[in-house]
C-alpha cells in the first residue's frame, strides 16, 4: 500500500467559539484530482490552511505525504504547492521574474529555475507574456501563473483554492485542462476547493461535501448522484408556507421519496419521475397548493448538496443541461 497524498485525522481549527473545521478525517490516495466543494464559510480555506501549515490545527492533525503537518511542518512544504484563494503575485514583476523569485525561496539553483519556469509557462500556455509585467494580465492570466509558480518547485501535492473563482466559463474551461495535464502529465496529486458544483463534477474523481466545518458525504460525482436514486422533480409553489405545507404532507406520506423544501421550491427525489408527476400534482390539489411549474431532471450535485444539507450551494450554479420542464398554467382558486 502507498502511503496516502494526504490523511488526517479528527483535524479541527477553531476560531475562538467558532469551530471552521470540526473533526474532519478523510484519505486522498497518491495521484488523486480530489474536490472539497462548500459554501461560503463551509471550512474548505481554513482545512487547506492547515494542510500547507499556514495555520496549526486547535486539535487532531493530518499528515501529507506521510509527514505530519504538526511535527515537521517545514518538510511538508517542501512538498506541496498552494495556490491561494486571492492572488499573491507581485504585479510590478514579470511573470518570469515572479517564477524566478518562487525558485529562489526554494533554493533551486539558477539553471534550474530558467529550465523549470519555461516547462510551468509552456504548460499554463503562457510563454509569449513570459517577459510581460503581471499587472497588465487578465484575470485567467493571473491565475494559470499563479497554478505555474506552484509547480516551480515538482511538489507532490498542489492545492489550489478556489482556481476559477471569477472567472468566465470560458477561462473557467481551460483552467480545467490545465489542472487535469498537470495532474496526468506532472503526477501531481491535487486538492481543490470549489462552490462550483459544475467544476468538482467536471474535474474532480472525488469529491468530499463539507459545510459548517465538517464532510457530509464522499465520493465519486457520479455514485453521489446514483446514491439519490432515480429523477429529482422541483414543484414550484406561490410561496415558502405552501412550499412547506407540500413539503410536510409528503414527507408524512411516505411514497414520494426524499422531500425538502427550500423557499418556494419542493424537491422530490424519486424513481420514474416523470409517470409519478400526475400523482404529485394530484396531491398538491387536493391540499390546496398552487403549483407554478414542474421541473424534472436527474441529480445534479446541487441536489446531492441539498439532500445532504438542507440547503443550496448556490442557485446560478445548477445546470439547465437535461432538464424538461413543465409549464403548468396557474390554477388559482
Ligand atoms: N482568521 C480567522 N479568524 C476568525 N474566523 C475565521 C478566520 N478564518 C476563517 N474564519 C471563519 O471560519 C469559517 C470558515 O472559513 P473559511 O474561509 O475556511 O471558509 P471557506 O469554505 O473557504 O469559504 P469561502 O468559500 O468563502 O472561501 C468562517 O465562518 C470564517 O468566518
Ligand atoms: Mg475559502
């Protein structure tokens, strides 16, 4: 057996009264693109943290590469790369200069630092601004030299949070290319935190949903959405009460499957939708909720998220990709 890229146990960061990270154990194998995907606050800065020794954990701990983060924490960053959530370059610098000055904190000897930052530029697709003063870039710029200057130093492990945080789909995509050549062609084993639900299921082979400072499920994307079974059928209502009126009413009738309600949204998630939605809208009458509109498609990480948690990620996220949906005529009474 490899030693595990990472492991930690029960590692927690508390912040005065405020538990960020809460007794979280989790195993990422050597190789793996691994996701932590939360919510704002969710815990995923504050877990990085401790993982590249930025900050020591209250309580637990966690080892990289079999080297413990408490112990030997100058060690560990011989072995890891970060690429923080906002940018630290240095922008009245080039984006050779700014490599350069990442090698030297590392000790890589000049010959090396040229050879490297012109692999890491080549790789990122950045050659032709190589020369270029980083404060003329664009945001997606930025960030490729900011995945590049983390690679300088063959680290085993990169962790990189939030990569695409702002930035366009477009940019979004090639962000992502560049994250999964690295991990191919550099072996390099990757944690990346993300609120993107569409980038831990495009990139990541597993992902671990954590929220309030502690993981609610892990897995691959695909087994997450497999484990909710069957389609996900969103009535819309008029309103929060009517919402949760239905919510309840079907939760206590027990043959609709897994039931939450989030404003004036109910989520049912159940075998053959689209033959149960008569039978919904049947229930719905009768009780006197108005439905707006029937949304039935498969499971998307959102509703993984929200199955496990209650709540949603964030609502501009969910795709439309798959979706039929119903518009019904208002039936006000
Ligand atoms: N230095 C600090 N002092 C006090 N509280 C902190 C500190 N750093 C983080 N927190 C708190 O810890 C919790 C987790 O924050 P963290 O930055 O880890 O979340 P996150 O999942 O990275 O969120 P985001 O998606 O916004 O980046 C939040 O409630 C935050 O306010
Ligand atoms: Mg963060």
């Amino acid at each position: 057996m490899n030693t595990p890229a990472i492991e930690t146990f029960d590692i927690t960061r508390k912040f005065d009264d405020l538990v960020a990270v809460d007794k979280i154990s989790l195993k990422i194998e050597q190789g793996e693109l691994f996701g932590l995907l939360g919510p704002n606050g969710a815990g995923k800065t504050t877990l990085i943290n401790m993982l590249s020794t930025m900050i020591p954990p209250s309580d637990g701990t966690a080892q990289v590469w079999g080297i413990d983060v408490k112990i030997q924490p100058s060690r560990v960053r011989q072995n890891i790369g970060v690429v923080f959530q906002g940018t630290t370059l240095d922008d009245r610098l080039t984006g050779k200069e700014n490599l350069d000055l990442h090698g030297r904190l590392y000790g890589l000897s000049k010959q090396l630092r040229k050879q490297r930052s012109d692999e890491v530029l080549e790789l990122v697709e950045l050659e032709d601004k190589a020369e270029v003063l980083v404060k003329t870039y664009s945001g997606g710029m930025m960030r490729r030299l900011e995945i590049a200057r983390g690679l300088m130093h063959h680290p085993k492990v990169l962790f990189l949070d939030e990569p695409t945080l702002g930035l366009d789909p477009q940019t979004r995509n090639h962000i992502w290319d560049y994250i999964r050549r690295l991990n191919h062609e550099e072996n390099v084993t990757i944690l990346l935190t993300t609120h993107y639900m569409e980038e831990a299921d495009q990139l990541c082979e597993r992902i671990a949903i954590i929220d309030h400072g502690s993981i609610k499920a892990l897995d691959t994307p695909g087994n997450l959405k497999n484990a909710l079974g069957g389609d996900v059928v969103i009535l819309s209502t008029e309103n929060e009460t009517q919402a949760s009126v239905l919510c309840n009413l079907l939760n206590k009738n027990g043959s609709a499957g897994n039931v939450h309600y989030k404003d004036d949204n109910v989520s049912i998630t159940l075998q053959d939708g689209t033959h149960q939605i008569p039978r919904l809208l049947k229930i719905a009458g009768e009780t006197g909720v108005n439905i707006l509109s029937v949304d039935l498609h498969r499971p998307t990480l959102d509703d993984v998220f929200l199955s496990h948690t209650g709540r949603v990620i964030r609502e501009e996220e969910t795709s439309d990709v798959g979706r039929i949906t119903y518009k019904l005529q208002s039936r006000r009474r």
